[in-house]
C-alpha cells in the first residue's frame, strides 16, 4: 500500500499556537486604538466648520454678509418680488446699494420699521441657511430662489418666525422672521438689512455677487 507523505504531528499545534498569538496582538491593538474610523467624515466636518468659520469673519465687518464683490450691470428679467416689509416704500430703497459705509459699500437696501414687525418671504424659495452673525448681520436668513440663480438675505432681525428652519420651503408673503437690530444694527434704530446675490457656480449660500434689490421691486 502507497501512503501519502507524512507530516510532523507538532505542525498542528504550532499553526494553532500562532493562531492564538495573532488574535491576541490585534485584540490589544483594538483596545489601545480602537476600532478603524471611517476616513472621510473628519474631512466633512471641516469643511462644514471652515465654511461656518469663513462666513463669519466675513460677516463680522460687513453687514450684507457675502464676499465683496463687484456688482452685476445690465437688465434683470424676472417678476417683481414682493416687498418684504408690508407698506414699505419702494422709491426710498433707491440708491441705497451705493451708500459708503465705514470700510465698505452697502450693497444692499435697509428698510425702516418698528421692532418686530413682520418679515415676509419676497418669493417662492427655500431657507439656505439661517445664520448668526456675531459683528455683522446678527440673525440672518439666506433664501435661495427656485433656480438657485439668486439668494436673498434678510439680516439684524430680532428673531425668526416659529418653527423656521434649514431646508424649509417657502412662499412669498410667508412671515420668516421679525425686524430688529440684532448684530452691528444701532440699538434704537430697527430696520431690516434685505440683499440681493448671484449665487455662483458652485451654489454656496456665503458666496456671490451683490445686486442692486431696487429693480427687483419694480
């Protein structure tokens, strides 16, 4: 009878006994490290923090909030929008956009009235971003139209409307905060801040170029 080759009876034993020492090692790596971490969600959070982060220092020296940019020329071709304060005048808006102010351009519109009076939603959108700004705007809301072509920003309000939140559609008329001085705004002199911006290519509610908002109204 032919018999197969014969192993050394100890093999067993030492392929168990490395076994049993390599489960040790990597249990007492797991102890000392823990188990792996996925990779790419630290990587998220910054982003998101830095984004946070840069919004803010732009905003703590200038009230529209965006980056200074040159402002767009030419026609707009859209609907008017509402008007976001109920009985506001429309002509008084005119010029605002090129006020100078200490350090900066306004870029925007400032609409005078009584603490808390309602703000109103000046089209049909959705709520990008609602924002604090700690020496600029105060409690600010981004709006992005329904293209994501435009955002809209309301900026020193008191507070926002009950129940108002990130990702929120929203209609014109709708209330979506209250007039204040919250931010840089002078304590005895409530007013909102209202912004109109190109969104760029890359749709990000802290980035775009500053529109006049005196012929939206039109």
């Amino acid at each position: 009878m032919t018999r197969g080759p014969r192993f050394p009876r100890t093999l067993p034993v030492a392929v168990i006994t490395i076994s049993f020492l390599a489960g040790v090692a990597v249990d007492s790596l797991l102890r000392v490290y823990g188990p792996p971490k996925p990779a790419d969600e630290p990587i998220v959070r910054q982003k998101a923090d830095a984004a946070d982060a840069a919004a803010d220092t732009t905003h703590s020296g200038v009230a529209s909030g965006f980056s200074r940019t040159v402002p767009t020329t030419g026609s707009i071709s859209r609907a008017p929008l509402r008007v976001p304060i109920d009985g506001a005048n429309v002509e008084a808006m005119k010029g605002g956009f090129d006020e100078q102010r200490p350090g900066h351009e306004h870029e925007a519109v400032d609409i005078l009235a009584p603490r808390n009076t309602p703000v109103h939603a000046v089209q049909d959108g959705t709520i990008a971003k609602l924002f604090f700004s700690k020496g600029g705007g105060g409690n600010t809301i981004y709006e992005f139209d329904p293209t994501d072509h435009y955002a809209y920003y309301y900026a020193h309000l008191e507070r926002y409307a009950d129940g108002l939140r990130e990702g929120q559609p929203i209609h014109a008329g709708d209330v979506i905060g209250y007039v204040g001085t919250s931010g840089n705004a002078p304590p005895n002199t409530p007013h909102l801040h209202f912004a109109v911006f190109e969104l760029s290519a890359d749709k990000k509610w802290w980035k775009g170029t500053a529109v006049d908002p005196y012929p939206f109204f039109k």
